[in-house]
C-alpha cells in the first residue's frame, strides 16, 4: 500500500492577480528574441564572440519573457514556464542521443573522415557545421549529441546501481536495525569520508576508462547517499499505521518489505535521482576534462571543453557551446528534480 497521508490539505489562498492586458507583448517578444539569436549566430560572423554572446543572451533572454508571458495568458498564472521548458530541454537532449547516428551530422568522432574537414571553423547556423568546428575538424554539433549520449548513459546506469543497491540495503538496514544496520551504518560513513575525486581517479587509473568502468566508479559513490535516503525514509514509515496493522495480521518481514515499505521508500529515491543524475553529468565531465576519463576521439563533454581550452583566446566556440549545453542540461535536471520531489515527496516539498 502506498501511503498517502503525507499530501497537504488544500489551503484558502487568495485569488491569483490577473496579469496586465497586453496580450501583444508575449508575441512580440518571442519573435524579437528569436531574430536577435538569428543574427547574433548567423550574421554577426565576423564580430567579437564576447558581442555575439551578449546579443544571444538578450535574444534568449526576449523569447522566455514573451513564451513566459503568452503560456500564462493561455494557462493562467499558476504556469511554470520554466518547469516546462526544463522538460522540454531534457526530453530534446534525451531524443537527440537515442537518435544520434540517424541524423545528418558531419564527422565528430573518426579522425581519418574528419581530415577534409576545414578546422577551428566559427559558428554558422547555414554551413555544414552549424556550432563550428575544433582543432581536429570534428563538427561540435555532433559532439555535443554524442557527448549527450556518453553522459545519459554514464549518469542512467550509475545512478540504476545505486537505487537498486542502495535503496535495497537502506530499506534492509532501517526495517532490521540492530547489527545490521550498525555495520552498514559504518560502511556508509567510511564510503562517505573517502575524498570522491581520489576515490573517482583510483578506480579509473586501475581499470581502463568506459562507459561501464566509470558508471560503475560513480555508482560506488551514489551507493552511500541512497543508503542513508532509503534507510531515513524506512525508519519514519516503519511505524505507520498500515506496516504495524502488517505486522499485526503476521505478515513476513520480506513480504512487508516487498508489498508495504518499497512501494513508499522508491518515491523519494526517484525524486532524488534527478539531481543525483545532474550531479554525475559532472562528474564525468570533469573526469574527462581532466584526462582520466573517456578519451578523445570518442566526444564527451569534458573532453570536448579540455580540448578547446588552449585555444580559448581564438576559438571560444570550442569551449562555451558544450559548456552552455552541458549547464542548461544540468540545470533542467535539477529544475525537474526539485519539483518530482515537490510531488513525489511531500515532505520534503513542503518543507
């Protein structure tokens, strides 16, 4: 039985103000924003990068102002747009990762077909490489998709392993108690005291960099935090009434477990893996970054923005288009996060 007390009885606010009678305003802006990044991408060649930056950040900037505006005015003012975008943004990146070798992209991952390749070439949104390209001729644009792909699955698989290893020896431990979660208690916090980062290149300089050898390092890491989540979430749920009326009738300690603390102790592990799965697009970007995780010519995000640090001062490109994906990705995760625990977990979204 999943527990449902925990949801907030709805409250008498006051009515939500009306927004301003502009409906205009909203269509104006998108396509004002829209032609701003247009012409900061793809006519402004030839200007600074630091102008075009701050003209595609004021386009962007326009666009949500007026999509904010127009989705109110249909949706009502309780709207978050900003949640939706969120969504939108991971579902994009998600689907162009899946579908990566069907599209039409120009080389980013064999060297010998990126040799014809012009490198270091700018941004042009009407070229053959629209994000441009680096010092090897590989497209960017295909870069950063195929990097979409090495982080989802590095972060999806590491955190898969520590939700079911995790969550399985917290519900354990917090049902039993005793020994059992005296001995896991300390395994958890010697786990915890381990600096991550020397932890992370240890396991990685013993075994040779993957996709599975780094999920695997990053899991060990997550392990200790669902752990304690589930562990905390099956103390507090272990006195309520429908386990104890469980108990009562005699049910079995694995059928209790299975049927009556699960089904409530996953709830806020999901929520949670959102943020844990930010967290590991990060951690893997930084491993590449700095020489210990996937290796070129297989694209990543932190090889992608390792490679282009020296030529920073020349080709900015290189370095702020996988690093712009790589933080709205990141912060579209953590957006989502924060509202499935909002949902999925009352008591925290209430706090």
């Amino acid at each position: 039985m999943v527990d449902t007390s925990f949801a907030s009885a709805p409250s008498a606010t006051s009515p939500a103000p009306t927004l301003p009678l502009k409906p205009w305003l909203g269509v104006v802006l998108v396509p004002l924003g829209i032609a701003a990044v247009y012409v900061a991408l793809g006519v402004m060649t030839d200007r600074h990068a630091a102008v075009r930056l701050v003209v595609s950040l004021a386009g962007l900037a326009l666009a949500y102002l007026g999509v904010d505006r127009v989705a109110k005015r249909i949706w009502g003012p309780s709207f978050e747009t900003d949640l939706w975008l969120a969504i939108v943004w991971v579902g994009v990146v998600v689907l162009l990762a899946v579908i990566a070798d069907a599209l039409p992209l120009a080389e980013a991952r064999d060297p010998a077909r990126s040799l014809t390749e012009p490198s270091r070439a700018r941004p042009d949104l009407f070229s053959r490489h629209p994000f441009g390209t680096d010092t090897q001729g590989f497209d960017i644009l295909g870069g950063v998709i195929y990097g979409a792909r090495v982080s989802l699955q590095v972060s999806l698989l590491a955190v898969t392993v520590g939700t079911v290893v995790g969550g399985l020896v917290g519900v354990a431990a917090g049902f039993f108690g005793g020994r059992l979660d005296g001995a896991v208690g300390i395994l958890t916090d010697t786990l915890l005291a381990f600096p991550p980062l020397i932890l992370l290149l240890a396991v990685v300089t013993a075994f040779e960099p993957g996709v599975l050898t780094i999920a695997l390092a990053l899991a060990l890491l997550t392990i200790p935090t669902y752990v304690r989540l589930a562990r905390a979430n099956t103390l507090a749920y272990s006195h309520r009434e429908f386990v104890l009326a469980a108990k009562a009738l005699g049910a079995k300690p694995w059928r209790i477990i299975s049927r009556e603390l699960i089904p409530n102790v996953v709830r806020p592990l999901m929520s949670f893996s959102f943020i844990i799965i930010a967290v590991l697009i990060v951690a893997e970007a930084s491993l590449s970054f700095l020489g210990v995780g996937i290796q070129r010519p297989t694209p990543t995000w932190g090889n992608m923005i390792s490679a282009g640090e020296s030529e920073l001062q020349t080709t900015p490109h290189m370095v702020f288009i996988p690093g712009v994906v790589m933080f709205a990705t990141v912060f579209a995760l953590n957006r989502v996060g924060d509202k499935a625990r909002a949902l999925w977990d009352p008591k925290q979204g209430g706090l």
